[in-house]
C-alpha cells in the first residue's frame, strides 16, 4: 500500500498522508489493463485489509486474479513517499516478510504463463526476497520454453541488494529477455561512466532483441538488435508526482508492441502513458486510459493508437 504525503518536506515531519497503491509490477498491470490489453497478474498478499484492496482494485481494472495467492501468515506490504522540497522522493518501505516476498516457483502455473503474449517481470522482485529471485527466473525459464515474450524491468534499487549482486542478476536476466526497460540513472549506478550507449551495445549481444532506455523528462531511447536506434523527446508536462510513471511506460510500450506498432509509435505512446500518470498524485489514481492518451496524442498532432483486444490476449 502506498502513502503519499500531501505536503512537501522529509517524511518525519509529514502528518497527513494520501492512501494509494504501489508495487512496479502491479503499476504496470493496472495500466496495461486501463490501455484496452487482457492482463493477468500472479503475485502473494496478505489476508487483511490492504490486501482486500488491492484485491477490489485490480477487479476492478479487469485483471486476472486467479493466480493472486492469499497467504494468511503474512502482511501485505506498506510503504511511505514525501517530496522534499527540490522535489526529490523521500520513500520508506515496511515489505521485509510480507506476502508478496514469500512469492515461490510453486506459485506458478506453466500453463497459465503460456497463455500469454508477454510476462513482465522485474529486478524489484527478484531482489527482495531469494523465494521471489526463484519465482522470477522460474517464470522466465517457463515463459521461454512456451515461447512467450519476456519483459523485463531492471528497477535497481540499490537499497535492496549489493552493487556486484544487483549487476550479476541483471546481466543474467538480459541474456534471456526480449525486451528490457532500463533507467539511463540505472546503467549509472550498475556501470560507473560507461556510455549509455556503450553499455546497451554490449547488452544487445546477449540475447534482448531491443532495450528502452528511460530517461526522465528527456524521453526514451530506443536500440534494437537489428541496428535501429530512436531517440523519443518527452512531452513537456509540469509533472506533480513521478511515482509510477516508469511503469505505466513499459506497459504502454508494450500495448502498442503487441499491436504491431513500430518502436518509435510505441516509444511515443509510452512517453505520452508516462506524461499523463505524472501529472497527478500517486501511483495508480493517475493512470491514463486509452481514450485519455490518444486524446493527449492527437492534441500534440500525433498518431493516435488502433489497439485491438481479444480474450486471447495476456
């Protein structure tokens, strides 16, 4: 559960706090679902209140919630976010043993998995708990036998793990992804003043067939295998909170992706997904719709999307 402070300053002197909803993945599913794609979500929560919310909020949205287990021995996991007063976010996570860190390869259906078009994992889950690591790579390993496309998020938090596991568990998991998301602020931390776009070439040899580098209010690039390299501007928005933002860009990506949309549209969709989320407050309540991103596209004098849906799609 996400708590946002609803003034600026260090989280220690905040006294009100807006309830939301938070976890990448769960950011990414919610708005892979509001975009018009069928979306399924495998994941532990607790058996109390803010997991009944969680519960009611991805229902809600139309996700797939089968495969959620309800672990009664643990919590559903909280965190804290204030905006210091130059803007920078100030987070504090209660998750150590919660639900979601008990995730476990026996959690995973192989057929439910290979029922999809696309699994979007991340390096959040894989570093907060070893069960989660194994979850994760259990996922890939079975996504890649049933020829489902695998995603992938690197989200280095350096909180979570040590600089040499953290860069270990990315590079491995490159090696098996189609697609990886990637902060240019992440390749920083993991390669030092590597070149943004060295460092990419060097991925693109191992195995992703492209990789999207995020970076903040400047855009994305986008570099693919074949040789194709985009640079995508960002649309110029007063953002009002960033949290989230990430993630509905890699599901706005790959909603026009799976459309069949060349990278630079869904680069541009993506950019357009992100802008929206970052003009309100917290993670989920500001998630744009289909109808809200191709009216904010057609604004800008843009292609709007021709996304079609079938019960088929994941």
């Amino acid at each position: 559960m996400e708590f946002t402070a609803e003034e600026r300053g260090s989280l220690g002197t905040m006294r009100t706090f807006r309830r939301g909803w938070g976890g990448d993945t769960s950011n990414a599913a919610v708005a892979a679902a509001r975009l018009g794609s069928s979306v399924g979500y495998v994941t532990r929560l607790g058996s109390d209140e803010f997991g009944r919310s969680f519960l009611a909020l991805w229902q809600g949205e139309g996700i797939d919630t089968s495969r959620v287990v309800i672990d009664s021995e643990a919590f559903t996991g909280v965190y804290f976010v204030a905006f210091e007063d130059d803007g920078v976010h100030d987070f504090t996570y209660y998750r150590q043993g919660s639900a979601a860190s008990r995730l476990r390869p026996a959690d995973l259906d192989p057929d439910y998995l290979g029922g999809a078009r696309v699994l979007h994992v991340s390096g959040i889950t894989q570093a907060i708990s070893e069960s989660c690591r194994q979850a994760t790579q259990a996922a890939i390993a079975t996504a890649k036998e049933r020829n489902v496309s695998v995603s992938y998020d690197a989200n280095v938090r350096p909180k979570l793990a040590p600089l040499p596991e953290l860069r270990e568990t990315f590079e491995s998991t490159v090696e098996l992804a189609d697609i990886v998301f990637v902060s240019d602020e992440d390749l920083r931390y993991l390669y030092g003043d590597a070149p943004v776009d060295r460092s990419v070439e060097e991925m693109l040899t191992h195995g992703p067939r492209m990789v999207v580098v995020k970076t903040g209010d400047r855009g994305c690039r986008v570099m693919e295998s074949d040789g194709g390299r985009e640079s995508v501007p960002a649309f110029p928005v007063r953002p009002v909170d960033t949290t989230g933002a990430g993630d509905s860009f890699d599901a706005g990506f790959l909603v026009r992706w799976l459309d069949g949309s060349r990278p630079r549209q869904a680069a541009e969709f993506a950019n357009a997904v992100a802008a929206l989320t970052s003009s309100g407050l917290g993670a989920v309540e500001p998630i744009p719709t289909r109808a809200q991103v191709d009216r904010f596209l057609a604004a800008e004098g843009l292609e709007v999307s021709r996304i079609s849906t079938t019960s088929e799609e994941g």
